[in-house]
C-alpha cells in the first residue's frame, strides 16, 4: 500500500483528485472557449 495508506482510501483519494483535475479543465475550457478545430 502507498505510504501505508488503505487501498480503498488511496483509490478514493485519487478518483477525487482525478475528477476535480477534469473539472477543473473543463471549467476553463468552458470559461475561455479554446477555438481547438
């Protein structure tokens, strides 16, 4: 286990870190609409 940390813990901590890293890019493309075509 990662720094004696609980898998199902390591696993939930990075399924959070994970979606708020997508949330957080979703938001900026929203906010600054990239023209990427």
């Amino acid at each position: 286990m990662p720094a004696g940390v609980p898998m199902s813990t390591y696993l939930k901590m990075f399924a959070a870190s994970l979606l708020a890293m997508c949330a957080g890019a979703e938001v900026v493309h929203r906010y600054y609409r990239p023209d990427l075509v």
